[in-house]
C-alpha cells in the first residue's frame, strides 16, 4: 500500500534526510481532512474536517522505511489508511493523521 504525504515529506531535501532519497509519485487528495499546524512547531498536522481536502502526492515506499517513517513522524501523529483520489481514481493509502495526542494540540495555519 502506498503512503499519501501532505507535509514536510514533499519536500525533497526532507526525504532525502529521512530516507536516503526521493520519493516519486503522483499528485493527489484526500476528501474529509485539512492540514492544521502542530502547536509550538513549524509542523502540519493533519486532522479530520468533513468538508475540507487535502492536497498532497500519493507516494511509493519499501517496506523496510515504514519503521523509518514511523519514528520520523513521532507519537503525535498515527498512520491510518485512508482514502484518496488520484485523477478520477481512488485508492487506499496510508496517511499520517493526527493521533489523539496530535489532535489535542493542532492550531490553524
């Protein structure tokens, strides 16, 4: 299953640092959330918004970078699978959302 990023991993220099290289992928959205920030960071954070999308690339990643991605992310945000469109598409995807600690401390951007 593919990873559907919004944040700071479409950023290449990041995805270099973290994993080692670039992550090829495809542009994409996710119905039904919005990005928010992590309060005291520089950090989005994404949170559930019924009538909100949010934009991002639906990306590629080897099994052996989840535990990677996992503890880059840390423990305020869950990797969930979601739903996402990609064109006229839609697939599911994991999605590092808010975790009830995440959400606890989200502001708007």
């Amino acid at each position: 299953m593919r990873l559907f990023v919004y944040g700071t991993l479409l950023v290449p220099d990041i995805q270099r640092r973290v994993l080692g290289r670039e992550l090829a992928g495809q542009t994409a959205s996710a119905s039904g959330y919005e990005c928010r920030q992590l309060a005291d960071t520089p950090y989005p954070i994404a949170v559930a918004a019924p009538e909100a999308i949010l934009k991002g690339m639906l990306v590629d990643v080897h099994a052996k970078e989840w535990p990677i991605l996992d503890d880059y992310e840390g423990s305020c945000y869950q990797r969930r699978v979601i739903s996402v469109q990609v064109g006229s598409e839609t697939e599911e995807a994991w999605c590092y959302l808010a975790s009830p600690k995440g959400q606890a401390s989200t502001r708007p951007l």
